[in-house]
C-alpha cells in the first residue's frame, strides 16, 4: 500500500495535505513556541555555564576561565562564558528551525550536529598549553552546557512539529 489512508475528506493522523500540489506537505512547525522554547534553553544553559564552573573552581578548586584568585565565582570571563552559552541555544534554535522544515528525521540530524560540536569544544582545551586539570575542568563545563542545550532543544522538536495551531499538542 503506498501513501497515507484516508478516513472520509480528513487525512489520517499525523498526515497533512498540501492542497497547491494535491500530495502531502510537512507537518507545520509552531515557530513561536520554538523560539520560546529556544530563550528558556538560552537562560537554562547560562545558569547551566555558571553552575558548572562554580562547581569546577569552588569544589574541584580547579582555575577554569579565570586566574585562581579569583576566587569561586571567577571573574567576568564566567559572565562572558554564561552569554555565549546563551548565544549558543539560540544558534542551536535556529538550527532546529531550519531542520524541522527542512530535512526528515530532524531530531536525529540536530543532535548528531550538537553532539559532534560539543565534542569539538571538549577536545579543544586539549590543544593549548594549559594544565591537565584545567583542561579536564574546562572540557567539563562545555559538556554540560552542550549537554543541557543538546537535551532541551531535542526534546522540544518534537513538541513543535507537527502542531496544526497553538496549544494543539
């Protein structure tokens, strides 16, 4: 059997009509919830960056992003690394965004993306000078704030895709 069953004039669930062309259409993506959902995962992945480095210089007392004197919370650079993050989880919508209209299986697409990104930002601190503890520490906190904005926007996808209208799912 090829192409969707019918039931009456409506199509089968999960299957939406293109009506222009007579086939089927992809299902529509509710980009305004998307978006919403891409600020939350912008303000959860900087307290994420935060969290992480507080744990790895005040409990680990390892120097990440900032000089030992520094103290627990770092400096300004803990800051800096919060709004990238932040800045990083509206990138990663964005890209969710162009998948989810674009490509089949775009779940599986943006965390192949994400996941080979953060591993990238992982190995980097591996490729300078610093010292071993400090580039365990570093890598840490890039796996957490790639991990957190990995699952999040993941998990989202699927609740923006396919939403005939707000609030449908």
């Amino acid at each position: 059997m090829t192409g969707p069953s019918y039931y009456g004039d409506r199509p089968a669930p999960g299957y939406h009509r293109d009506d222009r062309r007579g086939g089927p259409s992809r299902p529509p993506v509710d980009a305004g919830r998307l978006w919403a959902t891409g600020v939350a995962t912008a303000v959860v992945a900087a307290l994420a960056a935060v969290v992480a480095t507080l744990l790895v210089r005040g409990v680990f007392d390892v120097a990440v992003f900032a000089p030992r004197h520094a103290g627990a919370w770092g400096d300004v650079t803990t800051g800096y690394l919060a709004a990238v993050a932040a800045g990083a989880a509206l990138v990663a919508t964005g890209l969710v965004h162009l998948l989810l209209v674009t490509t089949a299986q775009p779940a599986r697409f943006f965390v192949s993306i994400t996941l080979l990104v953060t591993a990238a930002m992982m190995l980097l601190p591996f490729t300078t000078g610093i010292g071993t503890a400090t580039k365990f520490g570093t890598a840490a906190v890039y796996c957490v704030i790639g991990a957190t904005i990995t699952g999040l926007l993941s998990a989202a996808a699927s609740g923006v895709a396919g939403a005939d209208r707000p609030g449908s799912r």
